[in-house]
C-alpha cells in the first residue's frame, strides 16, 4: 500500500467525522503541529500512532491501512483472508526494515491484530504501545530485547508480553527472521 492513501485515510476519516486536528490530536495523545505532519505527508506514521488515531477517530486500523475500505466489513462475525489477498501494510518497523502482511483487515470492530512480520536484521528503535502481544516464531531466529532483557528465539518458540515495555527484535543469523504477531488492544 503507498504511505500517502494512509494519510489520505486519516485526512478522509477526520474529515467525515466533523473532527478537527486539535481535537484528534488530544483525543489521540498527539500534538497538533504532528497530526497536522501525518496528514500533509507522504509517509506514515510509526503503528502505534496509527493505532491512537484510529481510535481517537473510533474506527478499526484497517480502515486507515487499505487502500478500499469497502474490503472491511461491518459485523461481520468472520472474517477469510486468503494467502493470496494478504496485504502488505505500513507500519511502525517498516521504517526500520520489518516487512508487515496483515492477515485480518476484512474485519471491522476487532480486539486483534494479526500479521505476519519478516524481522529487520538491524535494530533501529524501539517499540512500545498499549496493549498485548503475542509472537509465534515461524523461521529463522531472533533477539528479541524487553525492556533491558535480551532472549534468543528461534523457530517454534512463542512469547507473550505487555507491549507497553519497550520492546524490539532483529534477524540473526543468515536469513530473515519471521514471525507470526497478534496485537491486542483494548477497545471494548
């Protein structure tokens, strides 16, 4: 997906709701100047921000991600993705390398979400927001830091953490690291 039609969503969405920049920024927890900066940029915002405007904007992150947002649908209690129509999204590690496939956006008003993430090989920033999260090592091996903690995972291994620990991963080794990660986020 172009990182434009994200801040175009974003834009369209704020638009739609009679909403203005200062009140997304503080219902979002965000400056004005920086709300302002997504919506006139061509590049998107880290995942945790998307995460704090779409919910500051009462909709789902899928709505802000896809480029048709008719592909989400309202109460619908299941939602199949085929491999075939994953997406690529843009989120906060893809500008730090991670590479993101969502494997849930046809499903509006979710607790979750799930992609399937290829691991950086360099460790750029750390990560933090709220909610949950749960990673399944698919391939290759990472180190994985929490907080102050390093961890070696290696293909078959799981964790589950607080996400609002800063957290980051990179690849070791001779191929990328990939993991299946579902995010929860407290909505409800």
């Amino acid at each position: 997906m172009d990182e434009k039609q994200i801040t175009e969503n974003i834009r369209r969405l704020r638009k739609a709701k009679n909403m203005s920049i200062d009140r997304l920024a503080n219902a979002a927890g965000l400056t004005r100047g920086y709300v302002s900066k997504i919506e006139n940029s061509h590049k998107a915002p880290p995942l945790a921000t998307l995460f704090k405007i779409a919910k500051a904007l009462g909709t789902d992150l899928p709505l802000l991600i896809i480029d048709d947002p008719t592909l989400v649908k309202q109460g619908n209690n299941l939602c199949i993705v085929r491999a075939k129509d994953r997406k690529a999204v843009v989120a906060l590690g893809t500008l730090y390398g991670y590479n993101y496939e969502s494997l849930a956006y046809g499903r509006a008003g979710k607790n979750m979400e799930a992609h399937i993430i290829e691991v950086a090989f360099d460790e750029k920033g750390m990560f933090s927001h709220e909610g949950e999260e749960f990673m399944f090592q698919l391939e290759g091996t990472q180190e994985f830091t929490y907080g102050n903690e390093k961890y070696i995972v290696e293909e078959g291994d799981s964790l589950y953490y607080d996400s609002i620990v800063p957290h980051t991963g990179r690849s070791i080794g001779t191929k990328r690291a990939k993991v299946l990660a579902v995010t929860y986020s407290y909505k409800r």
